[in-house]
C-alpha cells in the first residue's frame, strides 16, 4: 500500500494468490516467497475452504489454515490469510473474493478459469513461478500419504506436525479405501 | 499450544473469539488485549462475513479484516484471523466455525446463542469482559456515522484510515436514507 | 390405502398434517387422535427441521421426532413421522414435501399459506380441530419454560421426559437472556 | 447500442430497471415509458423472482413476467424483461445481474442499497420518476385487494385480466387471513 | 391464449421449450421456427442459467438471452424468454420452471430427465424435431471455437456478432487450455 | 434407550445406519434384522433424501420411506425412519444427522467416508454385515429393472407393489435412455 497524492491508498503492490493447499507444499512456499520479493503484501486465500474428507480435499480449512501459518512464522513476510468457501457461480467468483479479502491489485495463478475471471474483471493476472511441479504438488503428497511412501520431506516441517497432530494420514488412508 | 506427554499438541490456552466488527472499535480492541493475556493464541472470528451494504452490517469482510489486521499490527499479540459465512442452521454451527479455524480450547462470548452452543459442544465457554459498552459499541458507532457526529474517538486510528479510504461514511448515509 | 380396480393404490383416506413442534403438546395429540379417526394413515411432518436453538424454535428435528414417537408409542394409530426441511421458496413448497413422504390425498391446516399452497396444488384441505388453541400452544409451553412456571401439564408425559434429558428448559432460559 | 468505431458496441444508451412489481401498476408503466425515451433498449428486471405466495410478494415471476409481457405488448418499448432470483450477498449482487442481462451502461432506481451498489461498481445511476407513488404503489393495489377495496383503475387493463386469471385476489385474502 | 366459455384462459396452444443454448444455433432456430408454427406463444427457457465460465458452459445467461432475442428481432414468433436456474432437485423442478413463467400447456423436449419430469406432472410432452444434430449441436460449435475451425456459418449472423462482441473465442479457448 | 443411576437416558444401544435405498432390497432387510438384535432402537437414515429422478438414484425420499416403512410392518424391530438431506460439507455432516434424528450411540457403516466422519466425532462405528452384496445391491437392482431382466425377487414383496405402484419401472428405462 502507498499512500496517493489524493489521500487514497493504492494497492497495485498488494497481491493475491489462490489454492486449496490439500497440503501446503515446499512448492507452494517457494511460490510464496518468490512473489513476496516483488509485493508490499501478499494475501493467501484457502480456496474450496467448505471441503474436507474426500481423497481430493482431505483436510478441512482450519487445518489448511494451522499449516500454513505455522509455515510462514518464521518468513518476514506481510501477509494476509483468508478462507474462501465455494460459490459455484463463476460470473460472481471474482466479486465474492473481493469481498472476503483486504484490497490487492494483481493475481497471481496458473489456473485458466482463475485467470481468465479476474482478467475479464480487469485485474493484472500474472503467472505463478512453478517448482519442480512433478514432486511439490498436492496430488503427488496425497498419493505417497495414501500409499505409505515418505511424503514429509515434500512439505515444510510444520506441515508434518499439523498433519501427524490431527492423525492425517490415517484419514487419508481410511478415505481411499475401496469399498 | 503446549506439547502433551503423548506427542500431541494440547489447545487448552488458545482461545476463540466471535464478532461482527461493524466496525472493530476500541471495545473490541480492549476485550482482545485483556483475554489475549491468558492465552497463548487467539482466534478472532469475523462473523456474517457474507453480509455487507445494510445498515446494520455495512463493512464487507474484506473491510473488517483490514481494519482488524491494520490494528493488531503494532499489538505482540499472536491471533489468528478468519471471515466465517453463516449457515443459518445453528445445529451445525459449532462444527462449521471448528472446521474453519486453528484448534481451540475456550471460547469467549457474551452472545447466549453462541455460548450454548458451544457450551452444548463440550467447550469452556468464558465471558467477555466489556469496557464502557453503551459508548464502545458497534451500533453507536454506526449512529454517529449517519448523523455525522464525530465517531473517530470510538475507533483505533487505523480503522478510521480504512472507513475512510473505502467512503464507508458516504456508504453508510446512503444505506440509511428513508425510500 | 385402498386398491383400486385398476390395481393402483388410493390414498384418498390418508392424510398430512405439518407443525413445528415446538414442542409436541396435549392440543397437537388431541388433534393427532381427532383426525386418524377419519383416516387409513396420518403423516406427521415436522416442519422447519432445520431450524433449532431460538427462543421460538428451541428444539432440533431429532429432539420433535422423538418426543412424538414416545409419545404416539402406545396409541394404536398408523402414523409415518418425517422431519422437513424448508426451502424458502413457496411456490416449489408442495412439491418438495410431497417428495419428502409417502403419497396421501388430503391435508389438515389451519395454516392460511399451507392451507393456499396445497389448495392451488389440487388437494383437499381440512381444518384441524383446536383444543383449548390458548393454553395449548407452543407460545405458551415456551413462555412457561423461560419464566419457571409449570408447564409440564400442557404436554404428554414422554415429552417432559424427553425435555428433562436435554436439559431443554436450560436451554431455552439460555436463549432467552438478555445480551 | 451504438458501433464504435473499434467495432465494439456501445451500451452507454441500455438502460437497467429493477422492481418487485407485485403487481405491475400504472405507476411502474409511466416510469418505463419516460425513461424508454432516453434509451435504445430498456431492460427490466423480475427481482426477487424466487418469492411468492407471501402477502408482501402474492405473485410468482412467471405471473409478473406475464403481467408486464402483456401490458407493453402494444407499446413501441425495445425492451428485455428477466426474472432475477435473490441471491442474499449484497456484495456479488451487481455480478449476479450482470450475469443475467444483455449489456447496459445506465440503472434507475430510487432504492437506496440499489443506488449504492451499482455507483460503487462503477454505473451511472439515475433517479426513476415517480408518478403519484401514494396511489400508485404496491403496498396500495395490495390493500386494496386484501379489504374488498377498487384496486383495477390502479394497474393496466392487461394486470387485471392476469389477476383475475389466476385467482389472484382470493388467493393475496387467503394468505392475508388472521390465525 | 385462448378464452374459454368460463372467462379463463386456456393455455393448451402455449408451449415450452428448455435449453442451455451454448451457443444458441441454427439448430436451436429450426426448432423454434418449426413449433412456434404450431403454438400461440412460446416460451424460450435458458437453462442452467446461473452457469457460465466453463469449457462445456461458456456463456452467461445475460450473453444467451442477447444471442436469442437478437436472432428473433425479424422473425414474427411471439415468444417468452426466460432465463432458469438449476435448483438440483429434480422433484421441484417443475413446479421451479411453472412459477418461473407464464402459463404454458405443452413442453417440447429431447431430453430424458425433462420429459420425464414434465410427463409425471401431467404435461403434455412432445419431441423437438432434430436438424442435422451431428453439425447444429453445441458441442460441435464449441469444439470448433477451441480448436480455430470455421464455426460461424453454425450459429446465426446475430449470435456471430454477440461472441465477437464478448471476445468469446478467446475466452472459450483459455477456459480449454491444460493446466 | 436404559436409565442411568443419575436419571438420564443412555443410548449406548441405539444404533443408526445410513443407506439411499434405492430401492430398499433383501440385502437392507437382512442388515436390518441382524443388527437390531444387538439394539434396543435402529435410526434408519434416508441418505441423498433430496435427490430422485436419476438413473442412480431414480426414487424420491417419500418412496423410500414407504418401501421401508411397508417392508419393516411385520417385523418387531422397533425402528425410527429419517429422510436426510445432503448438505455437501462433511466437516459438519454428522451435526447434522445428529441434530435430525433421536439419539444414538453407535453407528453401523461400510462407507469410508461415513465411517471415518462418525469415528472423529467419537461414535463407534462398526461395519453392517454383508449378504450376497454382487446380487443384493442398488445397482444391480436398477441394472435388471433398466435392461428388462426379473428383479422382484431381489426385494422385499412391499417394494415390488411400490415400484409398480409408481411406474417405477418405466420411470428408470425412461431415465437410462440414451440422447
């Protein structure tokens, strides 16, 4: 935020980044730092924040919540954390995320649909960085969790206290049973 | 959170709080830094964080998680916090706030819908203790803005900057005009 | 149920009757033994389901369904009990309660908006008888409950139990409290 | 709409209209001939399209879709006419009609929550005229009906033949009934 | 709309037809322009109205209801249009669509799910007759917009001139981008 | 239910189970008998009570009811029948069964997703015996009534008369069509 000449704060330097961290990953930490450099401050929205307890979305957004905080304890960086439930309705995505977040000015995704909303609203989409994609991503963790591979060293150190806390990967486990 | 003999975390000290923060005012900026010093975290809660644009709930929950974050900045306070959409099922309340947050023990409320409910929920529920609450309250704050009295004093000065970077007076005046 | 000649089954002599329960009480049983005379069987449906913890609705769905099974336990009457959701939207009312139960042809209402939903639908509309409408009346059970007078005698005995159990008059003290 | 000289059209000349129209008055029809001549094309919006059947909103939107469809069926109006159903989030509400209409430039409404959302999303927002509102309003040709009282001269010929149609006064003194 | 000897009207010759019309096509204009032959009005419903955004659901209901009612600005068909949203229950779908629009006695549809539903309700249900289905389906259009094949010469010249306006080919072909 | 020494009920040995039942088959009749003699009550819940009309789940919640509740009239389990509707949010799934049904101490599932809701909520939850599940099974049942093949002998008689009693049969094959 600067402080404009007519007294109103600008927030071209305030950024947003969107995802549903089913778990936050070393690469979603890389992201984050990556884009902090260039941004006053950087807001973290936990995307589909009403799902939890499928293989997909195993963790519920309080605990995405406790994972990613802990994570950034230690990081100097200014950021906001904020839940976002599902609306279903895409022409209304962008503006129901407007609302639930402190002012920005520019996106950060790689998704097409998240792209192009908030590029149809007409806010600065810029792509996020990728980090070894193929082993830092949500699918990747879940499956070795579900299959009992070591998954920790994927994730920030936190991020395995959280999920041991709440006894993650059995639920996971338990999730993708056959039945 | 304290580490339990059995390797689990322990939440009895992090505490939760609810409010509606329309606007957050120096009454809630009193109750956070009196219950802050029991606890190890705190958890404020924005509630009806999907309404906004009414007389009585003018602020989106973006606004109020400005205005609280912007507060709290200068304050050595470890909190956490989370907008939260009501359901309006209130037998499935307290398990949509848990599911939302970071672990808590406690909750603080002077509400007697949300302390029997959680207190239903096998939660301690304390209460909050209220500082000068006819002059500290959300609604007198409200009042002074669409009579034009003067309503700054009310509010921690960062509250003041986000209302009015937002227009919230000229918002407010226009919600309340008779049709 | 009587089968027609062409082998289908009529429902002309069973009948539905919707109530909030709020609670079950003496006037609603004597309106409950009134009608099945009249009919093959009775649907009793337990409207606002959702809906619990107010001081006009202080009881869940589960808490009606099994203060009117205890208490219809020993009457020799074919009732089916089925709790329903609202929907807010009274022009797709009927519908969703006709899915909601097995089939019947007529509907006991004293209710103007239930009685003109199920009118315009093509189904017959009765009255239901009222018992003593002043005393037994949820209102009053309620208003007694909050201010510590006796109101035990206004409804069945299973209900007393029931209330007992839940620590409902608590609950409903709770609610009531002045903030 | 215009072509502009980049190919694109231009909207500036569409204009937006929101009303319950419970029922469609005089006054309503005044209102859309004085700004149809302001206008290439008017559109009109059904609101809270999903009510019925309450003594405040008697008539579906497919009743009030006939009731204006019929009405300016002899008049030279360009216009679209779309039933919008409530959303209850104020702050994706001007998204929502977006959504739901062909493009405009321009709302009237004399309603201030309307007024405000639509000038903070950036339209150009214009008063409605009235026309006799004490006479020509909803909440009258309702009274009107409910007491016995001359409600016809209040609403276009088209209105009442609809009204009359669909049991339309029987049906708002039904719903209006004392329990 | 006919009168009857009792003074109501009767709506057997009005009829309706449901689609998603993504984008609307010359198939979905045979269709009309051939039943409309047989019908006093019909009454166009939008489906799914409060989609868009997506590979197989590109269009908002407000950019349908444009490409509809620009493509029948010349032709002399006296229609309705209506855009619905889903409510996911199929049990209250009907009475959803009847209170929607205005009245209506016949419903044209290929469509299993809708025939069915309507046919259960007492509708009368006929087919829509199919023209050249393999290259007038929406399916096909959208395939060719993805891909950059010639598509123009499938949809009327209005609705050409809608997508053009919208950047619709653009926005079409981020949506089917791969992640 | 049995009364404790402190006067209130216990319910370790009322048992729920949840199931769409459709249709109800031998398979749900045999469950039902072998885990009610472990019970004082059986809580059957009517899952996915809002859905009806699809080829997986063709009947509606008032069908299923009458299926159960005319299958289960001559047997001496005494049982509790609750439709429940889906809310789409497991993280307070099992408030809300909870909140619609009477009370229970033990949940009887095979599904994963059930079984792992209840156990962290603190139920315990066992698995419901299987009967020959390759024949005895929803889908194999809507598989025979699709393709024409005998399927009455995988029901109980009751079911057999509502199905036909609705055109249950015709209903599916219609549904199953293909486009």
């Amino acid at each position: 935020m600067v402080m404009l000449s007519n007294g109103k704060a600008s927030h071209q330097n305030d950024g947003l980044i969107i995802g549903r961290f089913q778990p936050f990953h070393r690469g979603h930490l890389e992201v984050i730092r990556s884009i902090a450099s260039e941004l006053d401050h950087i807001i973290i929205c936990i995307g589909s924040a009403q799902q939890s307890h499928t293989v997909n979305n195993p963790f519920t957004a309080g605990e995405r919540y406790q994972m990613i905080s802990e994570t950034l304890r230690d990081e100097s960086i200014p950021y906001y954390l904020v839940p976002i439930e599902d609306l279903n309705r895409y022409n209304v995505w962008v503006a129901h995320v407007v609302s639930m977040v402190p002012p920005f000015g520019r996106v950060y995704s790689n998704n097409p649909l998240t792209r192009r909303l908030f590029s149809e609203a007409g806010y600065e989409v810029r792509s996020a960085p990728l980090f070894n994609r193929y082993m830092y991503s949500g699918t990747e963790v879940r499956r070795r969790m579900v299959s009992g591979d070591e998954w920790e060293s994927l994730v920030p150190e936190p991020v395995v206290r959280v999920v041991k806390d709440i006894d993650g990967e059995d639920r996971l486990r338990d999730l993708a049973e056959e039945v």
